[in-house]
C-alpha cells in the first residue's frame, strides 16, 4: 500500500529571513516589492506560514540559497522534522553528536552523501558506539524518515564543530522539554571560579552542572576525573557529551537526579567543587533532610537553599579541598543564615567572599558573589581571617586597578553599575592577585583600600555576622595615604587633559559628504561566497571537540604558524572583550588550545561572535597586536590585500544592520560569519571607505580613552573629598563666593 506523502514543511518569516542571511525587514520588504514571492500556505494573516521547498527555490533564483549557516539549516531542519523513528526526540541525537565528532571531515561527509536508509542505520551503529557514556541513554532507532535531519547533523560537526552542533540540539530538547531556569555561566566567570582553586586539582565535583561549563573549565585547568549532577536530564545529557568533546582524556561521570534530595555520589571525596547552585528555591528538601549529616554547620533555614549547596559542597571535598561557589548577595546578610554563617567563619571553612560587578552573570541586575569555602583539616589550626574582595569597584585609593591600561582601553566597569561588556581581565586580575596575596600569608596581607581586605574571624562574628564585601572593604579606605591619593588624582586628571586634546583633534575631520538625494546601494556577496572565491580567509579556534582530527574541518585554516608552537603558551589571547574595548590582547592563554589555536597576523579582521553588549563589533589587528593567539567568541577574516581591504572588510563586517542579518538567537545573539555581507567595489574606491572607517574607529577609541579618564579622575576626586584625604581649594572657595548673588 503506498505511504501517504509527508505534509510540506512551513516557515515563519524570520526563519526565511536567517535562511537568507537578511534582517526581518528585508523580507517583509521583499514580500512588498516582488510579485513572485511565494504566497502564504499556511498560518494566520498576522503570521503567514510559507512552503519551505518554494521558498528556497525563490531565495536560489535571488542567490541568497547558501546564507544560512550549517547551525542555523539544523535548528530549522529540528524545527521541521517529526521526532526521530522511536520518539526520542534530539537526546537520541546528543549521543550522534559524540559518535561524529570522532570522525573526519571525510567520513562526515561521506556519511551525509548516503541514501536515505543507509544513512539511518550509519548513525544507529555510529550513535550505539557512544551509548554507554551518556545519562539515561537507552537503544537508539532511526529511520529513513529522520533523513534530513542526520545530513544536516553531519554537516553541521563537520564545518563548525561538535560543541556548536551540542548546543543547537540542547536548545531545541530544553525547548521540547518546557524546563525553565537553565541558564549557562559564561565562559569569563567559569575560568575565574576554576582558577580560584588552589593547585591543580584532579577530582572535580559540579553537583549542579547544567552544561557543564564549569568542569570544562576545570578540564583546562588539568582536573582529568569530572564529576557532575544536574536535576534536569537534558541538561544532564548535555553536559556529558560536551565534557567529553571537551576532554576526551578525562574520566565523564555524570548523573541527572537532584543533588540535594538524591545526592549520585554520595562517597565522593573530590579535591575542588565548583558550583552555580539555583538561587531562592524553597522547596529544596527542608523538612525530609533535618538531619541530614551533611548540616555540619547548622541546619539551613527554609529559605537558605544556597547554605545547603554550600554544606554539600564541603561534605564532598577531601580535607583541605576547596569549594567555589557563586551565590547570590543576600546569602551574605539574610537573618535567617545568620548561624550557619557564623558556624562557617569560626571554624575557618569560608576562606573568602568576592563581590562582583552587576551583568557577571544571570539573574544580569544583581552583583553575586563568589564564596571560596576549605574543608578543614582534622587537627589543623582555624584561619584567623576571611578575605573580602569587591570587583565591582575601580578606583577607590592609591592602587587603581584602570591606571595602567594603555590609549585603546575602553570604559571599565564601576562602582556596582551593570555594564554592557564587563572587564573580565580587570576583573579576574583583582580578584586573583588578592586571592594568592592571601593564601600565600593571610597574617601579612596588605589591603588594598576600597578593593580587598582581610577581616578578623572576631570582627565578622557580631549580632548579624554580615559577609557582604563591599561593606567591609570601604571600612579601610580611611587608610588611603592622602598624599599618594592626591598625586595619583593629579596624574590622572593630567592624563585626562591630554585624552580631551586627542578626542578634538579625532573629531576634527569634517569631510563627510552626502551620498544624494537618496542613499546608495550596491551588490553584495555574503562571506561564504568570497572565501569560495578566495578573496578571504576564515579562520578560528579549533573547537575541543576536534581534538585528533585533521587541522582543517571545511571552515578554514586552523591557525598559521605552526613551526614553533611550544612558545604559543606565552602568547597573549585574543578575546571579545578586547574587540569591543578596542584594547590589545589581554586573554588567558589557558582558555584556548595553543597547539590549534590561530595566530594573529597583522591585517586580520577580527569580529566578535557573539552580538551583545556594547562597543565594536570588529577590530583591524595592528602590527603591535600581531602574534597574538586567537581566543574563543571570535571569528577571525584574513583577506587578500589585492582585493579586499582590510579597514573596508572591518566596517561592514561590524555594521549594526549586518551583525543584525546574520545573528541568531534572541537572549544572546550568535553571528555566524558565512552570512556576513560585503559590498562589491573596486579596490580604489574600498580603500576610501577604509580611510573613513579607520578615522571612526580612531574617534571610537580616544572617546573611550577620554571617557575612561574622566570617570577615574571623578571617583578619585570624590572618594577622597568624602574620605577625607583631599580638601577643596581656597581658590574653589574664594571663586564661588564671588559668585554668589547678592541679596
């Protein structure tokens, strides 16, 4: 009997308009202007339905058929598709993922060219040979029906990646599975948190995993045992099979239950925790664990569920282990903690609290905190002081954490405010030196007013034992030597005469003209299309996941340079924040695989990759930033100066309109640089665009210098009048007077 034809499959306008590369309201306009656009075949009036087979042919006749990224073809083919052949959906496609990863671009694409049914039974073997590793993993069953969907799954490994393919299949299982409150730690604050633990810790424990960001961290930093838990089993899933795309060196144990209630490993002893535990949960198990033997240090309050996460945590570490954990500020100062907190300061298991700027990480306008807890040794003395950091602030005293920072720093970020794009380097700086400077002697710890300071365990244990940082730091700022401040205000505020001088002279160019009566247009080709043609180069960070696989994955060229790679460890990393302050390398060659990562040439345009926060969007790479290694986030473009130019490739690349065209996402948009558009002119006429472009950036930059300036100079000049240290002038006074209206 035949079988019925598969009904045609439907896409909304914004999924034509990431197909094609162009913004929403291209399409829309394309719907006004073109009168054989495809008719609606489905849907409401308000929100029309197309055919996706006639759409693709009319983007073909158009030449926007291959914008759309090997990413952005998954997520619409998993939109697309029924569930796999025995209905489990994208987690029996984690498991393919893993197996793919393991194979050649060849093999992919080998695998991808097969006939439907051969196709489905190469992954059923390819995903059976992984089973065992991955969280509630049981037979897989595909058929030729899930066709499509294992193409664009092998295609998608190939050219960008196991992790980028994990992500689009988790993104789709948590939106099937309607879990709520997964959110990811960004990669700036994952690295911070692993590199708070002292030594190179080899058992790691995440008890709340998520995606595993934190143990990938811990990966990088030599932790070869990760252990992880998570309530959610997609998220558990997930995080197995990016841990081991991640680290295939290291031993993956990861288990989905819910850590408190049902606690998966409960003889481990690990040498570092590292957890973003759930914030205000009351129904965290309360009344069933009262005697819980893990409450060493009182039993948590109701509405103390982050205490909990923090007495499992040290109930998990060897002696002397240590546990970072990020919490959020009220656990510092809420009544109802008030005797576990005290428990936890007298016997010398909390070892620090660091305060961090608003926007570190979600919920975005709070400052959480980071906790260091040691499990203390049986036998060893209590520590005499906890060590109390606030990241949030800039300059409060005579060591300004921004005063060194050279003419293309941008804005730094202050005094609590949420900032677009965080200063990670500054941040992870401040908190590490204070953090070493302690462990190393805490008895002779110097504070640095404003920032850090070591507080008596008998000063902190009071009617409210309050931890919150930024209290206690401000308490020392009374000790600012007001000769020292009053120096550094001057040559800050000198620095910031200059700055202004240099912003005029940027600003001062006023040949500008008018395009005409209406604005230009021209043909465009997208990224993909010129590196076919190679007038360019795209290059990245080999994804972990490729480990042992051959350098170039179909995406471009893995780095350059590699005759003397063992020297790569001292090279500075390039990163996002640095692209949207642009300021010089400043990343942690730790972050990245200096054997694959890319290195920097001069003339390379770099774009960050993902669209959020302020600042520039791409950055020309300067003689004095060449050799610098390529971090991760950011897409490198190499072009051939014969045709391209490279402050012409910069500002287009960069522009709001094309950034907007070729990202996905909706929390954090994600660009994906094939769809990027470039116009075509000659190369005469591109330099002059060039020239103009670089006198923008130049302008961007000493705006940002100048605007740095002023905000040091101001909290100087404010924090040392309300200190104490600074007293306003006679001639201040004696000018105002004068002004004063009579009466």
């Amino acid at each position: 009997m035949p079988q019925p034809s598969a009904p045609s499959a439907q896409v909304t306008a914004a999924e034509i308009s990431r197909i094609a590369g162009v913004t929403r309201a291209t399409v829309s306009n394309w719907r006004r202007r073109y009168d054989d656009f495809p008719d609606p075949s489905g849907g409401t009036e308000s929100s029309p339905l197309y055919d996706l087979e006639t759409v693709r042919a009319w983007l073909a006749s158009r030449g926007h058929a291959s914008a759309a990224s090997p990413a952005e073809e998954l997520r619409t083919t998993l939109r697309l598709s029924p569930p796999t052949a025995d209905g489990g959906g994208t987690a029996d496609l984690l498991l393919l993922v893993l197996a793919a990863a393991r194979r050649t671009p060849e093999q992919l694409t080998a695998a991808a060219q097969l006939p439907d049914e051969e196709l489905a039974l190469r992954a059923e073997r390819d995903a059976a040979g992984v089973a065992d590793a991955v969280p509630s993993a049981g037979a897989v069953r595909f058929a030729g029906t899930d066709a499509a969907v294992l193409r664009a799954l092998y295609v998608c490994v190939r050219d960008e990646g196991g992790p980028a393919t994990l992500g689009v299949l988790a993104e789709r299982e948590l939106e099937e599975s309607s879990a709520s409150g997964a959110y990811g730690t960004p990669a700036p604050l994952a690295d911070l948190l692993a590199r708070l633990v002292p030594g190179t810790p080899v058992r790691v424990l995440d008890p709340a995993c998520g995606s595993g960001t934190l143990l990938e961290a811990a990966a990088r930093r030599g932790a070869t045992e990760l252990y992880g838990q998570d309530v959610l089993p997609v998220q558990a899933r997930r995080s197995a099979v990016g841990l081991m795309l991640a680290a295939p060196e290291a031993t993956v144990t990861v288990r989905a239950a819910d850590s408190l209630r049902a606690d998966a490993f409960p003889g481990l002893d690990a040498d570092a925790v590292l957890c973003t535990p759930p914030f205000g949960v009351r129904d965290w198990g309360h009344d069933e664990l009262a005697y819980d033997p893990r409450w060493a240090y009182g039993v948590p309050a109701r509405a103390e569920s982050e205490l909990a996460w923090v007495q499992h945590a040290l109930a998990h570490l060897t002696p002397g282990g240590h546990a970072v954990l990020v919490l959020p500020p009220a656990t510092a100062g809420r009544a109802s903690g008030r005797r576990v907190r005290a428990e936890l300061v007298r016997s010398g298991a909390l070892r620090a609290v660091l305060a961090l700027p608003v926007g570190a990480s979600v919920p975005f306008h709070v400052g959480l905190q980071i906790w260091i807890l040691r499990r203390p040794e049986p036998g060893g003395a209590a520590g005499k002081s906890v060590l109390f950091v606030d990241t949030a602030e800039t300059t409060t005293g005579a060591k300004t954490a921004g005063a060194k920072a050279d003419a293309r720093t941008g804005p730094r970020t202050r005094g609590g405010s949420r900032s677009a794009s965080l200063d990670w380097e500054r941040i992870t700086a401040q908190a590490l030196d204070a953090w070493h400077a302690f462990t190393r002697d805490p008895d002779a710890f110097e504070a640095e007013p404003g920032v850090a300071r070591a507080v008596d365990v008998v000063d902190l244990l009071d009617e409210t034992v309050d931890l919150t940082p930024t209290r206690l730091v401000r308490a020392s700022r009374a000790d600012v030597d007001p000769a020292k401040l009053a120096a550094e205000a001057d040559a800050t505020r000198r620095n910031l005469v200059e700055a202004a001088k240099s912003l005029v002279r940027a600003a001062g160019h006023d040949d500008w003209d008018p395009a005409g009566d209406s604005a230009r247009q021209w043909r465009t080709a997208t990224v993909s299309d010129l590196a076919r043609g190679g007038a360019l180069t795209v290059l990245r960070t080999v994804p972990e996941g490729t480990r042992g696989r051959a350098d170039d994955d179909g995406g471009g060229d893995s780095g350059t340079g590699k005759g003397e790679r063992g020297a790569d460890a001292a090279r500075p990393v390039f990163t996002g924040s640095d692209i949207s302050r642009g300021s010089g390398p400043t990343g942690d060659p730790a972050t990245v695989r200096t054997d694959t990562a890319p290195v920097i040439a001069a003339g390379d345009v770099l774009v960050r990759a993902v669209a959020s926060g302020g600042g520039a969007m791409a950055l020309v790479v300067g003689e004095a930033e060449a050799g610098a290694l390529l971090g991760p986030h950011v897409h490198l473009f190499r072009p051939d100066p014969a045709r391209l130019d490279a402050w012409f490739l910069a500002g287009f690349l960069g522009a709001e309109d094309n950034i907007a065209g070729a990202s996905t996402g909706s929390t954090v948009l994600n660009v994906s640089p094939g769809r990027l558009r470039v116009p075509l002119l000659p190369l005469e006429e591109q330099q002059r665009y060039g020239e103009a472009f670089r006198r923008v950036h130049e302008l961007r930059a000493e705006a940002q210098r100048a605007t740095r300036l002023a905000e040091e100079t101001a909290l100087l000049l404010s924090g040392g009048l309300t200190g104490g240290q600074l007293l306003p002038s006679r001639e201040a006074s004696s000018r105002s007077a004068r002004d004063e209206p009579s009466h």
